[in-house]
C-alpha cells in the first residue's frame, strides 16, 4: 500500500491530526516498474474520507505527482552469466553419457529468450536454475530461473536456450568399406555438435582402432559404437570348447559357435552334450568361457 507519509511531508503542531494524516491509504503500490499519478484533488478527496477537516489542512501540492517504486533490473547479461554456469557445470555433465568427460568440449550458448524484462525489488537477490526433466533437443534447451530473496521467490521467469554442444568425436579422414578393418591413419578426434544422444559417442580413437566397419563409413562420418565391431575370432558355425572354471575345478564341453564374435564378446553357444544355448564370452577361436 501506499500511504500519504510515503509521498508528503507532513507537519503540524496537532499530533492527532499528523497521526491521521501520515497512515492515510492513497491505494495500492504500483507494480515494479510502472507509475500512476495522484491529483491534487484525488488527495483533497482521501483527506476528506479519512475524516479530517480539510480547512485545517494547508496542501502544497504541484497539481500532479507521480508514484512508483524503486527497482533493479537483472541485464541480460547477469542472465547469460547464470545459465552459462548452469549449463556447463550441471546440466552437461548430467545430462551426456556417465563416465564422458564433458570438459573436453565446449557449450557454445546462442540466444536466450524470455518474456519481460526481470525487475526484483532491489539488487540483493540469489537465483537458482532447474532444467527439470527437459533434455537436450538438437539446439535447445528449456531453462526455470528462480530469483530469490531469503528464501523467498521474488520472481520466476521460464527461458528458452539456444545452444551447441561440442566434444572431441572420432571421424573418418577417407570412406572405409564395410568390414574393413580401421587403423590409426583412417580416423582423427575434432570436435562435433552432439545432441542428446550420447550414449554411443565415442572420444578415444583407441576404442576403433583394430574393430571392423559394420557398413560404409563416408569420409568426414562421426564413428559411433554403432558403426564398428570387434574383430570376429569366432565365427557362427565354429566348433569351441566350452570352459567354465573355479579356483579348484574346471569343467569343458564342446559347443558350436550360434553367431559370430571378438576376442570378450558375449555369443551365443550351443552345448553339444546338454542341447542347451547358453551364453559365454569369446577367449580366442577355439575357447569361450561362461561363469559360475
């Protein structure tokens, strides 16, 4: 509310009347960054509802006065600084694949757009971020941005981030045929736009090199895990002898290969004695191990 003492200086020598008068309601606040004009005779009119002869009252008052209330306005520039930290240090590395070194690469933040302009009563103020469940889109991400007070949310503004997402990607420097096998001079590491999709990323060129393309790699391609295999020791077919082994007792068996695989692959593999598929891991062409 604003009271007549919050925009006239009142004295007088009868305190009942300076009591009446300072507590007197000219109406409501203005909204942070807006103004509304009070006439001398809209005054005259509150003296006189509030009871208070107005001919013991001496108004100087210009014919018109304007009310608003002190403000700060957050820049753009405090918001790109805010949802620059935000992004980089909590959302990327939440939200990539776990283990991925996020601080490899870079975020390249494009526009950020929201409705308004953010006016908080005064500069002492803290802000808090949350993505909830959005995730990255191809070039976006949906942002909440809190500006608080002592705990208490003075306003709540909802932006939109344009952005890129940068990390160093495995990508092929000629086109490899399906089945080649990739050697150190076919790939390199640049950095490349990802989206939310990282699960099949990869950043380290000695995850490819010696692994066989799994269909026609172009040159410039981003090599993903999809894209390559672990050369196969095994093929479907082979014959193997099963292995399954403790500290103190080993047991074989032999098996027929059901699908082909490299050296720590899991494969399908049929046991000769017991008729039975089971699943056991590629040691070399002639052994697979299972687990007990």
């Amino acid at each position: 509310m604003v009271y007549l003492n919050d925009i006239a200086e009142i004295t007088g020598d009868r305190a009942d009347i300076l009591d009446k008068l300072k507590n007197l309601v000219i109406g409501f606040s203005p909204a942070l960054g807006e103004s509304q004009i009070v006439t001398e005779d809209f005054l005259k009119l509150v003296i006189k509802r509030g009871r208070i002869p107005i001919e013991d009252i001496e108004l100087n008052s210009p014919p018109k006065i304007g009310i608003s209330r002190k403000y700060y306005e957050v820049t753009p520039e405090q918001v790109r600084g805010a949802v620059k930290e935000f992004i980089e240090k909590k959302l990327v590395p939440e939200r990539l694949n776990p283990g991925m070194e996020a601080n490899s690469g870079k975020v390249v933040i494009g526009n950020i757009n929201y409705n308004g302009r953010i006016l908080l009563p005064s500069q002492d103020f803290s802000y808090e971020i949350n993505a909830g469940g959005s995730a990255f889109s191809a070039d976006q991400v949906f942002l909440n941005i809190n500006f608080k007070s002592n705990g208490k949310i003075l306003k709540g503004v909802n932006a939109v981030v344009d952005l890129k997402v940068l990390l160093p990607s495995v990508a092929a420097l000629r086109n490899i045929k399906r089945g080649e096998t990739v050697s150190d001079g076919d790939i390199h590491i640049e950095e490349r736009e990802v989206n939310r999709d990282t699960a099949h990323l990869i950043t380290n060129i000695k995850e490819v090199v010696g692994k066989q393309a799994k269909s026609d790699i172009k040159t410039g391609d981003v090599i993903t895990k999809n894209s390559v295999e672990t050369l196969p020791v095994v093929m479907q077919g082979d014959v193997v002898s099963i292995v399954a082994e403790s500290t103190v007792l080993r047991i074989t068996a032999k098996g027929v290969a059901r699908e082909k695989g490299g050296k720590g692959d899991l494969v399908k593999v049929l046991n000769v004695s017991s008729n039975r598929v089971i699943h056991a891991r590629v040691i070399d062409s002639n052994i697979v191990m299972v687990e007990f």
